[in-house]
C-alpha cells in the first residue's frame, strides 16, 4: 500500500497534545507546532486494522502479553540487529519514561549519582532528582557541527566522585541516549565500546534508552548497546518500544529489555505495585507494528529523509545564520540560534511571535542548550516548507 504524507490531517480537538496544547505552551494559536516527538502522519493500516478487530470483541478486562507481543520483540531484536534475545528477558512497561523511573530506583539509594550526557531529553533530569539522587554531568562535546562523547571528562567523573570524604563510588549509572535526543547522533561501536569500557570498569550499568532506534537517516546503522558484548548485555537495561518508530505513543507500551535476571527482579520489584502493564490495546499494536509495520515504516523513512533534505537545503541556501546539527537518527533536528545573539526568553519570543512555529526550547535540555532550539519535522512536507518560509522571513526582518 502507498501512504500519502503531503497530506496534512486535522490533528485538532483529538486531546492531542502537540496540537491542542500549542496555544497554551506557546500562547499563539496560529503557530506551527513542531515540539514534541510525535508524527503527524496517519499510523500503518495493518495496525489500524488489528485495534479494530480487537475493539469488536467488547470485553476489556485484566490483560496480560501472552506469548504473541513477545515473540514479536524476540523476532525484531534478531531480524534488525542479529540479537538474539530470550523471551524471559522482555519487560512491558506502558512506557519509556517509567521504566527508567524503575531503572534507576532499582540500581540506587538515596544520594546515589548517575551521569547524564546533556543537552539530553529533559524528562532524565526529574527521574534523577525524583529517585532522590544526583545528576553528574558528563556534556557532550560540540565541534565541526558533530556532538561527541567526553571520555576523559567521563574518566574524571569516577575519580573525582569516588575521592569525595566517605563517599566511595556513589555513580550507580549512566542514562545513555542512543540515537540521542536532541542531537540525533548516532553512537558508534567504537564509541559505544569506550563507553561500556569506562561504565562497566568503574562497577556502574548502562541504562539505554534507544527509543528512536528505528528511526534513521539514509546509510546509519543502529546498533543496541546489549548486543554488543555479552559482557555488556550484563550490565545494562535497554528501553525500547514502538512508539516513536510507529507514532504509537497515545497507545502506551515499551518493550525493556533486561538480559540480567538480579537486574530484571529488582526492575521488577522496583515496579511492582506503582506501575501498571501496557493496556491490552498497546499489545496489539506492538505486535502488528512490528510484524506488520515496515512497509509503512520504509516509506516513513524515505519521507523523513526527504524533509531533512529540504532542510538543510534551504537553511544552506536562505537561513545561513541558523546552524543546523545534522541528525543520524530521530526526526528531530538541534538548531543553533546563538549568531542571533537572543537570550533564551527572548529567542522563544522570536519564534513564536515573529516567526509563528512552536519548536522545544533548548535550555530545557540542560548544558549546552542555551541559544539552541530542537525542530521536530515529522510532519507533511507542505507543513515543513510553510514554517521554514515564516522562519526565513522572521530572520531576514530580524
Ligand atoms: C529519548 C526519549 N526517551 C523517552 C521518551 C518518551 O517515552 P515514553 O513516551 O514511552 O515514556 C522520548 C519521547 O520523546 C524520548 O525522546
């Protein structure tokens, strides 16, 4: 079947928030939402028809997976990445950011550390402080538009945190972004490696979100920490789902994988009676997204690439004040307003009241994101091409 994505659908008065919520978040009601990580294209038939089977069936009670949603993951790990994964060792969750709640809570106490590697998704920051632990930062390095990883800086964060009076080794973990938001880089092996190297010497774990891993641009390859050694698929938790892959989010269900059973029970336990399983719906949508879904998803992928093309095209040719971050992956691009020389509250103005489109502002995701902004551009192409011309104008006039 062959999707059309120029067209753009009437998102508003759904309770959706990306569109719904745009007046109150960025108090305009005609600006361009492209905020929050959600598609607006039209899910893949398969799915829809799946929900609308079950949906007939009018009985909804007490749910669990039963074996199909899980082989659907265990069939996905080895078909996408030759991982080949143990069915014990999927966990559901009804999303991303509480099993990392539950990651976290499982692996510290209160007072705990673990390094975070901002600019980085916001939500990392409460479910740190929240756990009642602390954040160490270990920021990524911006140089000839790439971000990279800090590894003496990571080095020197064991070092110093292990020296304080009477603290011993209080870094627990490292929250790993991968591909990571909001810069869209796509982590190596290489780079993976060290960083399991470092992690794994200084007796902390890995947790991975890897929700966008699906999401790639032409020639990138994405490649799950876990997979790498067993070593590693020892020391880490590795988060999943196919909510951004498939725009499942409203459906809520992740798939987290923990090959560690002592690392698996006390996840569970950490759990256990706070957060509920995935509704039955989301099970049936995972699995007919993952078994499904990649007809839509190749065409999905070749639109995105389209718009980054656009993109880059036109802040190459009409924008040259504004540097873009390529992304390898994710669908959300980082872009650098400092040369405007804004401060942060009055950047937001700009882009909302001057050049009337709604992007995630980037002091939001810490260190290193003053003077940046994160333009989501999952959305028809028509759309895209609308906003990149208020934005032209707004920065010509400015
Ligand atoms: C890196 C990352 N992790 C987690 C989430 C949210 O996950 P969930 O909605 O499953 O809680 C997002 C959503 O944008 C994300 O970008």
């Amino acid at each position: 079947m062959k999707y059309d994505f120029d067209q753009i659908c009437d998102r508003k008065n759904t309770n959706c928030v990306k569109w719904d919520l745009a007046e109150k978040i960025f108090g305009r009601q005609e600006v361009i939402p492209m905020w929050i990580a959600d598609m607006d294209f039209p899910v893949a038939q398969p799915i829809v028809e799946a929900l609308k089977q079950r949906v007939e069936h009018p009985f909804y009670g007490y749910t669990h997976p039963g074996q199909k949603p899980v082989e659907a993951v265990v069939e996905r790990m080895w078909g996408k990445y030759g991982w080949k994964i143990d069915p014990e060792w999927v966990v559901f969750t009804p999303g991303v950011i509480p099993a990392l709640n539950s990651a976290v809570r499982s692996l510290t106490h209160p007072g705990d550390q673990i390094i975070l590697q901002p600019p980085v998704y916001h939500p990392f920051f409460p479910i740190v402080t929240g756990s009642g632990c602390q954040i160490v930062n270990n920021t990524l390095k911006l140089s000839n538009d790439e971000y990279n990883m800090d590894f003496d800086d990571l080095e020197s964060k064991f070092t110093v945190h292990r020296g304080l009076p009477g603290s011993g080794n209080r870094i627990k973990a490292v929250i790993l972004c991968n591909p990571h938001n909001p810069v869209g880089r796509l982590w190596t092996l290489q780079e993976l490696e060290k960083l399991g190297e470092i992690i794994i010497r200084n007796g902390a774990i890995v947790i991975s979100d890897e929700i966008h891993c699906e999401l790639l641009f032409k020639g990138r390859k994405h490649t799950p920490f876990a997979a790498i050694s067993k070593e590693f698929e020892q020391n880490c938790i590795v988060c999943m789902a196919p909510s951004k892959t498939f725009s499942l989010a409203g459906l809520e269900i992740s798939n987290i994988i923990i090959p560690n059973p002592k690392l698996r029970e006390a996840f569970n336990n950490a759990r256990s009676g706070i957060m509920p399983g995935p509704n039955l719906f989301g099970y049936i949508a995972l699995e007919a997204a993952y078994r499904q879904g990649d007809e839509w998803l190749e065409q999905v992928l070749e639109y995105l690439q389209g718009n980054l093309d656009y993109l880059l095209d036109y802040f190459r040719q009409k924008i040259r004040r504004i540097r873009v971050i390529e992304p390898q992956g994710t669908y959300l691009v980082w872009l650098d307003f400092r040369a405007l020389g804004l401060g942060d509250q009055a950047l937001k103005s700009f882009l909302t009241e001057k050049a009337g489109i709604g992007l995630d502002e980037g002091t939001r995701f810490g260190e290193g994101g003053n003077g940046f902004m994160r333009m989501n551009i999952a959305c028809p192409l028509p759309l895209l091409k609308e906003a990149l011309n208020r934005l032209e104008t707004a920065v010509n006039d400015f």
